[in-house]
C-alpha cells in the first residue's frame, strides 16, 4: 500500500507497496483535504491510498514515461536535487513551451520521499 501526502510543494512519500497502479481501482480518494495552521499558515493536506508497489508508485513520479502514463499527455522529468519536472496537457506538449507546468525538485530521499 502506498500514501501520498501532498502539501505546500509536492511531497511524496513512499510507505510500502503492492500490485500495479494502472487501475482506477487502485486509488482510494478522501472525502476532502483536510486544512492544518501551522506558524499561523494555514495549507491544504490532502492523502491518497494507492495499491501499488513503492518502485512502480516511485517510478510514476520520477520518470517522464511513468509520468505520462497518469498525469499528462507531455512530461519531462530531469531528476534530482535543482532539477525539474514539467508537463503538459496540451496533446503536442514541448519542452520549454510558454504555459507549461514546471515543478522544482527540491529534494528527495529514494524511494521514500520526493519534495
């Protein structure tokens, strides 16, 4: 089983892991967020249970071809500490396309956690 918390920045962490997460039936949502305050900020808190196995959950988040099998149409995944993942829900998505999401990566811990 796998828990994804997301937060401020995109936090994954990776708990354990079994089966495959190309099924709709493999992810159970929460009814809603849940908003915390912490040091008077409030943020969004939002948990996914995904049954799947931690490497297979792992590689959807930090390679383009897992990516693009859930997220988006386009995605380039530069991986590691300053490096970066963008994508797109434009069909013929680019790299370096105005519009396009770019998200940081900060810092990750393998298999663990990916900030």
């Amino acid at each position: 089983m796998f828990k994804l918390t997301t937060g401020v920045a995109l936090a994954v962490c990776l708990v354990c892991g079994c089966q495959s997460i190309s099924t709709p039936e493999a992810v159970s949502l929460p009814a809603s967020g849940i908003v915390e305050t912490i040091d008077d900020h409030e943020f969004l808190q939002q948990e996914v249970i995904i049954n799947a196995s931690t490497s297979d959950v792992w590689d959807a988040f930090t390679t383009s071809e897992g990516y693009t099998a859930w997220a988006s149409p386009f995605a380039h995944i530069e991986f590691g500490v300053e490096g970066f993942i963008e994508s797109s829900y434009e069909l013929e998505g680019e790299l370096g396309r105005e519009g396009n999401i770019r998200l940081r990566i900060l810092a990750y811990i393998p298999q663990r956690l990916l900030v």
